[in-house]
C-alpha cells in the first residue's frame, strides 16, 4: 500500500452518510482514501479489532446503542486507532463525554466540508501517532525504571512518595503501596534534595536505618524533575564502606605492627649498640687513646638513629590511642612536627572532650597527621595550629596553616592525601571541609557528632 493512502473505517448505520462520506474524500485534492464501512456495532468493533484503519469515523446513533458505548468499548480492549465522533446535533454533553472517553474529534454531520474533515483526519492521524511514540517512550522509560539495579524514587516538594522501582522497595525494605503511602521523613531527618538553580544536581552520602534495625550507608543523586517532583537514585555501599573499614582496620594494625616493631625489635638493638659504643668508648679514654672520640662520635650518632627510631615509632603507632588519649596523641604529633621540621606547632585541646571509640580516636589522629604533613610537604607552612574543640552537639578537629596554600594547576594523580582524608572522615561519620581564608594558608575542618564518639562499652557476662 502507497504511504499517502490513509485508511479509514466509517462504522454508521445510514448507507446515505457513507455515499457522502466518499464524496467529500474525493474533493480532497492529493489525498487517496481507503475507505471501509461498518453498519452495525458489532461490525464496527469487528473492524476495530484488526487494527488495521489510520482514522475511524464513528456515528453517535447506532440503533438501539450509541457510538460513545462502542468507543467505550474499543478503548478497554486497547483499539489505538484514532477514533471522531459525528453526530446529527450539537450537545456539550455528548463532546464532554466523547473527550473523556477519549476520542480524537467531535463533527456535527451538517457541518462538515472537505476542508474541514481533511484537517482534522490529518489531526487525529498526527496526535495518534505522537500518542503512539510517546507511549513506546513510556514503556522504554518503565522498562529501565523497573530493571534498574539502583533504587529510584520520584518524590513531590513535601516529601511524599509518588512512585518507586522494584529496587527501592528491596532497598527500603517496604512494598510500593507502603512507600507511596510515606515520606523521606520516615526513614530520613533530611531528605536527598537538588540544590540551587545554579547546581540543581545534587550528590552526596547518607546513612538510614532499616525496619529489620540494619544500619545501611546510601550514595544518592538528587535532581528536580518537575516543579514539584523531585527524582532521587540511591545505591548501597553498606558491602562497599565495610570492606573500606576492614581494609583500613588492616592497615592501622599493620601501622601499629611496624611501628612496635621498630620501638621493640630496632629500638632494643640500637640501645644495645649505643651501650657498647659508649663502654668502648670509655675504655679507649683509660688507655689515653685516640680512637675514643671516634667512639664518643658513634655513641652520639646512634643516640640520635635510636631517637628518630622512637619518633617514627610513636608516629606509626601513638601509645596514647591505645587507652583513647587523642589530646596526648595529638600534643606529641605537635612535638614530632616541632623537632623534625623545625616547625611552630600549637596545639589546644577543650578540657570537656572524652572519646571513648577508640577507631573515632585514631581516624581523626590520622586525619590531623596528614593534614600537618600536606602543610609541612606540600605548603610549606612555618606555623601550624592544630584544635580539638566542641560547637554544640559537634566535635570540630580543624588544622590551620600559613602555608602556600594549594596550587593553582593541581598536577595529575595528585590530591591523595585529601581522598584519604574524606575517606576516613566517611568511616566515622564524619566531614572534611578544606578551604584557603583571604590571609593564606589552608584550614582543614573536620565535624562530627559527639555521640559518635562515644562506644558503648559490652556487657561484662558473669561467670555461673
């Protein structure tokens, strides 16, 4: 069939007004029609089911039933043709209903002129056919929503739930009716929301917990997807950050392995070698030789390995975090920085604090260390402030320098030290802040919650 044929089914049961009908076709200039007519309802549905006609022309009247019955019916078994109504007299009521049924068209029979019906056959042609795209477009979108291994929740400016995907119900741990029936307040103090205009995506981390009491750590991107809906993606990195915490758990304990070894194994031997060098030294003296400053020279200079030794061992593994002493920890990372680089360190600790969590106590010794280590390497700071203090319900550790600041083309790979820190920062529950104030230098922030730093100690079972 040539593509500019347009087929069409005229279902009426007045043989009259199908002599019309292709009278008033044929007055169309470059338009071919192929027309069919259906007398009754029955046979007018029957035609419908092929799906096989572009356009249908429907009368109002069909003996004893009405075209809008037919339409009715046409539309729950799902006919995609576009379907015009043509009645005999204009009634508001019959268009209203025609329109809420959904037809594509209303005609009164005395009306109707080549012009006129040639626009809109082409109309309801056109609008059938975007229908068509934009519900292949829908099932392509429902598709994706649906099989996507991210949660996806569409949510209004109130918070309300509007839809969700089979993975947010598995997520959430709630079918859809429930969750459409709850807000992001239910399992949220704050909901995931786009940001400003200027940056209306929005990333970031936040941790729920589940109704089963399951504590899960979410990555989510929120954006606007409407002036009142708001589209949501959540993905679960509980397996990710419990892998992250054993690996770094590995890592501190290998620290604390090596820096004992050091204080125990290379510590004991060098005390040894200084102990001998200093009696060989002494007996060089009695006998007036000398080869007994040479000795004095290498008892000095193995004093000073042995106190370099102590130094890193104390940096690898601070004996104060053992018992929890972040402000000891924190006052002898000060001294390491005065005595190795020279450089001023102070530091201020608020008499109030009490860290009981000793991985809390050691992610934010960590924290500070590579801090200070950033301003000494990379900025050459000459003075260094490092503060452990409280605002309120938050714990603030901040480490301010005079340095260079940061540099204005960031070399590639670089910023490791920054990674690490937001890494350990995430572990505890805790933000880094990093910013150059107008009079140089860089301030490294780090908040969290009091009450995360508090470890409930285990109950102490009693023997029978």
């Amino acid at each position: 069939m040539d593509a500019s044929t347009i087929r069409l089914l005229l279902i009426d049961d007045e043989e009259n007004s199908f002599i019309l009908l292709r009278r008033l076709l044929s007055k169309m200039p470059g338009k071919i029609f192929e027309t069919e007519w259906a007398a009754t309802y029955e046979a007018g549905l029957t035609a419908l089911d092929r799906h096989s006609h572009d356009v249908c022309l429907l009368d109002f009247r069909l003996g004893p039933r009405t075209g809008l019955e037919l339409l009715a019916e046409a539309v729950e078994r799902k006919v995609q043709t576009p379907i015009i109504i043509l009645t005999g007299q204009s009634d508001p009521k019959i268009d209203i209903g025609a329109t809420q049924l959904g037809a594509a068209d209303f005609l009164l029979k005395d009306q109707v002129e080549p012009v006129m019906l040639e626009r809109v056959i082409r109309y309801s042609i056109q609008r059938a056919a975007a229908l068509k795209a934009l519900q292949k477009s829908n099932e392509r979108f429902r598709l994706l929503f649906e099989r996507s291994m991210d949660a996806i929740l569409i949510s209004n400016d109130e918070g309300q739930f509007v839809e969700v995907n089979r993975a947010a119900c598995r997520l959430l741990g709630s079918t859809r009716e429930q969750l459409c029936r709850m807000k992001w307040s239910d399992f949220l103090s704050t909901a995931p929301r786009p940001g400003p205009a200027a940056r209306p995506d929005t990333l970031g981390e936040l941790t729920f917990v589940k109704p089963s009491g399951e504590r899960c750590f979410i990555e989510f991107s929120a954006s606007q997807l409407a002036s009142d809906l708001n589209l949501s993606i959540l993905r679960d990195v509980t397996e990710r950050r419990n892998l992250e915490r054993e690996i770094q758990e590995i890592s501190e304990r290998e620290q604390r392995r090596l820096g004992q070894d050091l204080h125990d194994g290379l510590g004991q031997s060098m005390t040894g070698i200084a102990f001998l060098a200093k009696v060989l030294q002494q007996k060089l003296q009695g006998k007036h030789a000398e080869e007994s400053d040479a000795a004095g020279n290498i008892a000095n200079l193995i004093n000073e390995a042995l106190a370099q030794t102590r130094r890193l061992s104390r940096g690898l593994c601070p004996v104060d975090l053992e018992t929890n002493d972040i402000e000891a920890a924190l006052e002898q990372l000060a001294e390491n920085l005065r005595t190795l680089f020279g450089v001023k360190c102070d530091m201020r600790c608020d008499p109030d604090i009490n860290i009981t969590d000793n991985d809390v106590a050691v992610h934010l010794y960590r924290i500070a260390q590579e801090a200070t280590s950033n301003a000494v390497k990379h900025g050459e700071a000459k003075n260094i402030c490092v503060s452990l203090t409280t605002t309120g319900s938050r714990l603030m550790l901040r480490v301010a320098d005079d340095g260079a600041g940061f540099p204005q083309e960031p070399q590639k790979n670089k910023g490791m030290g920054l990674r690490v820190m937001n890494h350990r920062a995430r572990i505890i529950g805790a933000t880094i802040s990093v910013r150059e104030p107008p009079e140089g230098g860089v301030v490294v922030t780090c908040s969290l919650k009091r009450s995360q730093a508090a470890k409930k100690k285990p109950a102490v079972k009693k023997r029978a």
